[in-house]
C-alpha cells in the first residue's frame, strides 16, 4: 500500500462502468497499481484486456461468493465496486429475496472491512420509493443499490458512492427502420420529450471515478451523479442525424408494454421524476472533473454507429 501510489481494486473490469475505470487508471501506470476482478481469467475479454494492460494484477473472485472477496481486496487502497442486478442470479430470486443485489454489495463492503480497506468508491443509485414519495415501489434495482449505499456509510471506513445517469449505450437497442426503410426510429418507453439524465457509461465513469481517488478526502461521504447532460429521445436522434446524415423519427411507447415490474418501474421513474432531485447541482461538480463528457453528438460519433441492421 502506498498513498503515492495506490492500489486500487476493480469490480466489474471486464464489463463497462468498471472497464471504464480499468482503462482509465491503467493508462497511468505511473500513479496507479491496479487489481481488476473477474470470474474467470480465462475470458476472451480478460484475456484481452490483460494482453493489452500487461501491468494490471488479475485476481478471480465472485461477489455472490463471500469466501473468495477477502483476498481480492487485500492490501487495496481503494476499492471500485458495482453490483449486478440484471443477471439470472439476482432475477431469479427477486421474488423469494428481494435483497439478492444488496447482498452481493454487502459482500463486498464486508470484505473491504475486515480487509481494513483505505477507502471504498461504490456504484449505486437513490430510491426510487424515496424519490417518489413511496409511490413507486418496484423498481428493486434502485432500491437494492440504495441499500448498499446506506450500508456503505454505516461502516467504519471511507467511502463515496457514483449514481449512473441512463446509458447512452441503450439507444442503440430502441432503434429500428420504419416500415420504408428510409428512416431509423428511436423508440423510448415515455415522453420522448423529457430531459433525462445520460452518460456514456464506457467513456465517463473512468474520468469521473479517478476524480474521486485523486480527491479522496474531498470526496469523503459524499454522492456524484456520474451525467454528462439532460437530454430527451427527440434531442439523441436530431444527434443521430446530425451525424450519421440519417433521417430519424421518434416514437413513444406506454409503459404498458414492458413485461418487467422492475424496469416498468423505472420507466414510470423516468417519466414522472428526476433521478438525481437529491443532487441539483451535480453538473457544476462535473466541472471539477478534468475530461470533456459526452454529449448524444460525441456518442453516436465514438460508437460508430450507422444505424440498425437493414431487415433481410
Ligand atoms: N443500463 C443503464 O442505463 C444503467 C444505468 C445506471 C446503472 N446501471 C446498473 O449498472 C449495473 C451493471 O453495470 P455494468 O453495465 O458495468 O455491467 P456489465 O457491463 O454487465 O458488467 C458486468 C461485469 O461484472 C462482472 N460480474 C458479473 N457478475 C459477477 C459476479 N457474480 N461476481 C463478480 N463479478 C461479476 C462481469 O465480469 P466477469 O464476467 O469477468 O466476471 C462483467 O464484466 C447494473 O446493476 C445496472 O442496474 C445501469
């Protein structure tokens, strides 16, 4: 351990938020020794990543699996966590325990405890029952991770939490042609004139994590929305035109049409409420952060996208 150069833990290395802060950290060899965390080493994308990051440590551990946590956060500095709400594991068992994702946080923040971690960064989100007045009480991969953040603070260690804005990254599942062929629609379950809280998940959550190591005791018990802008379906696909040169349409559909009680619930979230109302200043915070964030022109750009596959 050495506060000049810390070690610093990666949950979630080979998938995006914790990729994003993998890539980040490893491009600074010089101020950073990096442990990223799979479960299997042998992955095509740990295989990758570890060619390409040669000084990375890899470590095999399973945040459902409390006996393999202790020696992945070992002597670490810092610690990045992220939970998984949308694998079988925790969608099974979202009816008989509802606290499947808080478990697997809790996991992990035990470990950091009993491993006298220096300071533990932790991906979460507010609730939505809270934020809505009790009004919406299903939307459990809020209110799991909400969970985690209390228990966070309720231990004796240091620690800041990240809240993630929408992906920019789902646009790309909610375009299609029109029925001619000649115009792509962005589809989005609400109005598609709400502003809502993006990020480009890839892009930003690096910057902005290494922001909170580097400021560690600035950062201390506090909350950051990692959100490069508000912005609404009709303003990501005038984007997309822009662009791609591409004619774009929008279209709304009910939340009726989503079979999940989960995300039915976020999607009456997003169209009733403001994700981040307890933070109303977050954007001026993204200013401290030395990196140009995403707008919906810098994604479509980055990603490469062209538009969605032609129908045979
Ligand atoms: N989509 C959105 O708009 C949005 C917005 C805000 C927050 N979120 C939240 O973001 C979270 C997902 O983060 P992400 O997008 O970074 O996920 P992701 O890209 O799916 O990455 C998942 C990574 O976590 C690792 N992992 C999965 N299960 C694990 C386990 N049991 N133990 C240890 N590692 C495990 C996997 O690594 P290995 O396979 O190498 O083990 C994988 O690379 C979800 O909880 C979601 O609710 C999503």
């Amino acid at each position: 351990m050495s506060p000049n150069k810390p070690l610093v833990v990666v949950f979630g290395a080979t998938g995006n938020q914790g990729g994003s802060v993998l890539r980040t950290l490893a491009a600074h060899p010089e101020s950073y020794t990096v442990r990223a965390i799979t479960r299997s080493t042998k992955s095509r994308t740990a295989q990758e990543l570890a060619t390409k990051y040669p000084h990375v440590q890899w470590v095999e551990a399973d945040i459902e699996n409390p006996s393999s946590l202790n020696r992945a956060v070992a002597n670490a500095d810092v610690v990045f966590g992220v939970t998984q709400f949308f694998q079988p594991s925790v969608l099974s068992a979202v009816d008989t325990n509802q606290d499947a994702e808080f478990l697997q946080g809790k996991n992990v923040i035990d470990a950091c405890v009993a491993e006298n971690v220096g300071y533990v960064v932790f991906s979460t989100l507010p609730s939505a029952k809270k934020l809505s007045n009790g009004k919406i009480t299903e939307a459990l991969h809020f209110e799991g991770k909400y969970k985690i953040h209390e228990y966070l603070a309720a231990q004796p260690i240091d620690s800041a939490v990240i809240q993630l804005g929408v992906y920019f990254q789902n646009n790309i599942d909610s375009t299609s042609w029109n029925e001619s062929g000649d115009t792509v629609v962005l589809s989005f379950i609400g109005d598609v004139h709400k502003k809502i809280a993006y990020v480009d998940v890839n892009r930003d959550t690096g910057p902005y994590v290494k922001y909170i190591i580097d400021n560690r005791e600035q950062a201390k018990g506090k909350v950051f929305p990692v959100c490069s802008g508000y912005y609404s379906t009709a303003d990501i696909a005038e984007a997309l035109s822009k662009v791609t040169g591409l004619k774009t349409t929008t279209l709304e559909l009910p939340t009726s049409v989503v079979d999940n009680n989960d995300l039915r619930a976020m999607f009456e979230l997003l169209k009733t409420h403001e994700i981040f109302a307890e933070s109303p200043n977050h954007l001026e915070t993204n200013k401290l952060v030395p990196f140009e964030f995403t707008t919906p022109e810098t994604y479509w750009r980055t990603s490469g996208f062209q538009g969605p596959p032609k129908k045979q």
